[in-house]
C-alpha cells in the first residue's frame, strides 16, 4: 500500500515537471497526498547475564570461608543485576560503579573461592 502511494507521489511529480517544463503547470496546481503519521517505537531492552555459580564455598585460602565465599557470590549477583537495570535505564553511571563492582569480587571469587554451577 505504501509503495503504491510512493508511486503515485511519483507520477505526479513526474507530470508536473513535464508539464512545468513546458510552461503549462504552476507550482500551486501540485497535488498534495499525505502518507500519514509516523509511530515511534521504543524497543524493551532484555538482558540476561549468565550466573557465575550456583554456589560458592571455601577453597582453603586463608580468610575465605564457606560463608565468606557465599556472601562473596551474593554480592556478585547483586552487582551484576545493578548492571543489568542502570543497562536497561540508560543510566550508564549505574551500571559502570556497578560494574566495577562486580568485576573487583569477580576476582576475590575466582582466586579464592570453590564455585559449583
């Protein structure tokens, strides 16, 4: 539908010119055809992070134990959801000191802690 008024648009602008080349057409006699409105859409941003680990628990590094470790991959969790929502909101400086965040128990969990997925 939308092509056929493109090409009627066209056409008669085609005619126009013809005829206003040849002095036989003034500007003011040009048809005028509204396509119609144009919507917006505003896509609905869905990210979903894979989760690090189901668990986490001690490794035998000395200061991180079972409960450590647990309340390590918690935070972790909490910290990437953060991410995810300053994502989905725009606020980029959310999801940047969340970020950070998470990168810096990344860390801690990986070097000192068992993960079980």
């Amino acid at each position: 539908m939308l092509s056929t008024k493109i090409l009627a648009i066209i056409a008669a602008f085609a005619a126009a010119a013809a005829l206003s080349a040849s002095g036989g057409l003034a500007a003011a006699a040009l048809p005028v055809q509204r396509l119609g409105t144009v919507t917006q859409i505003h896509p609905v941003h869905t990210i979903s992070a894979p989760r690090l680990a189901k668990e986490a628990g001690s490794a035998g590094v000395p200061g991180y134990s079972d409960v450590t470790c647990e309340g390590l991959l918690k935070d972790f969790e909490k910290s990437v959801d953060e991410v995810e929502q300053g994502t989905i909101t725009g606020d980029d400086h959310r999801a940047d000191y969340y970020g950070n965040i998470a990168k810096h128990i990344y860390g801690q969990l990986t070097n000192n802690c068992l993960l079980v997925d």
